[in-house]
C-alpha cells in the first residue's frame, strides 16, 4: 500500500464531501430537510448496516486471500529447501544436476516470478525450473530401498511445492469478483448522498463538516484497504515479498558450497537459463 497516495486520495475524498456538505447547507432549512429525525436515522441505520455486513464480508475474502498466499509462499519456499536435503539420497548422476536446478528455481521465484506477480500475469506461465526437475527425475531409475524412499518424498515434495506455488499466485490476480466492487462503490455513493439530506443551516458549520468528512473518510479507507488486501504484491508499505525464499536462497547457496559447484549451475543469478 502507497501510504502518501492513501492519505492523499482520502483527504481528497473527504475534502469534496465536505464541500458539497457545506454548500448544500447553505440552501438547506434550519433543522435540516428530513421532518422526521428518528425515521430518517433509522432508514440511514439500515444502509450503514447494509454496507458494513457487506463490507465485513469482502474483507474477510480479501485477507483470507491475502494470509493463504503468504502461506503458500513460505510453504513453496520451505519444501525447497527440503527437495535439496531429499536430491542428496537420489542417484549420484542426478544429485549434482537437481540441487542446481533447484537453486535456479529460487532465484526465478525471487527475480523474476514476483515481476510478473506484481504485474499480474504470474498465473499465465509455469516455472521452467520446476519441468527441468520433473525432466531430470525422469532420467533416473531408483535403486535400493534408500534411493527408492527419496525417489517417492521427491513426488511428495513436488507436489507440495506446486500446491505452494498456486496459493503463492492466486492474490495475484484479484480474488474479488467486478460485481462485488461495483455493489459496495454504489452503496458508498448512496451513504453519500443521504448524508447530504441532514445537511441543516442552524447547525454550526464545524459540525456538519466533521459529521460528513468522517464517515466518507472511514468508507474510504475501508475500501482502498480492501483493494490492497485484493492485490498485495504491488510496491508499498504491507506488500508480500520474497523473503522466505531469499532466506531458502542463501540456505541453498551455502549448501551448494558443500555438496556440489557453482559453476555448474544452469543458470544466472536471476535464475534465467545460462546459454
């Protein structure tokens, strides 16, 4: 989240509603338009409700979304570091091979996967590394009762990195669907414009500004907080970043020192296939 262009579009907001509040006070009769205060409270009473059961809801989806790819990142991030641990019991052929494609696979998560997540496109391609793995694997035929249990915790590995993955994703794109946003914007405007019927010329001006700029100020933020619960990997203050696999990243690249070389690896540092 941008916290200066947060603050800036709710002043802004909250500023125009202000304004119009005092204008339309300046025509409106003493003690306001609605002849019934109690009726009037309770019809408001019934849209406020409306709005914040709704609003409770979409912000429980956003979060729910928002806490499950964060989740899955740092799941995704842990089972690699496992898979390395795991190619070390597999054929010596393909340990070597394995432990580097896995680092490749870290650093085209960190360098490049969460571009395209920030952009939004991460959910139209597959990381490369994870075929090249399921390739290498394919090479092998496991001996021993060792090589063989390595063999079966690889797949089960595997398959709980991509289950990482997809949850790691699926914020990527917005999880709330255009009927929903456009439902609590029309609701917001209606608040907006009934708020403008208590307009009432003998109430001091302070009051009613402050009446009308702290309700807009609050639908305000509780909508821009929903959109960036809806979409977390943008740049700002709060955003899902790699730091699990960067941390699963360095714990590899030590181990590599160890168990294998890196000038073997297949590829950059940005995890891009090396020609």
């Amino acid at each position: 989240m941008n916290v200066a262009l947060t603050v800036a579009i709710t002043a802004g907001a909250s500023a125009v509603a202000i304004a119009a509040m005092l204008l339309v006070r300046r025509r409106a009769p003493d003690g306001g338009y609605f002849h019934d205060g109690d009726r009037a409270a309770g019809v408001f009473g019934v849209l406020a409700t409306g709005f914040s059961v709704l609003l409770g809801f979409v912000v429980f989806l956003a979060f729910e979304s928002y806490d499950e790819s964060r989740a899955g990142a740092e799941t995704e991030a842990v089972v690699i570091g496992q898979q390395f641990q795991t190619a070390q019991h597999l054929p010596i052929e393909v340990r070597d091979i394995l432990g580097g494609e896995l680092v490749c696979y870290a650093r085209s998560v960190v360098y490049e996967e969460w571009d395209q997540m920030e952009a939004g496109t991460a959910g139209d391609t597959l990381n490369p590394w994870g075929i090249a793995m399921f390739k290498t694997l394919s090479t092998i035929e496991p001996e021993g009762a060792s090589e063989e249990i390595a063999y079966g915790k690889w797949l089960d590995q595997a398959s709980d990195r991509e289950a990482g993955r997809i949850d790691r994703i699926h914020a990527a794109e917005g999880v709330i669907p255009g009927p929903l946003w456009l439902i609590l914007i029309v609701i917001a405007i209606l608040i907006f414009v009934y708020m403008l019927f208590f307009a009432d010329s003998g109430e001091r001006a302070m009051v009613q500004a402050l009446m009308m700029g702290t309700v807009v100020t609050v639908m305000v933020l509780m909508l821009l907080i929903i959109g960036f619960l809806n979409d977390p990997y943008h740049a700002g203050f709060g955003r899902l970043g790699p730091r699990a696999m960067e941390r699963t990243l360095v714990i590899l690249e030590q181990e590599m020192t160890v168990t294998g070389d890196h000038a073997n690896l297949p590829c950059d540092g940005t995890g891009s296939a090396s020609n």
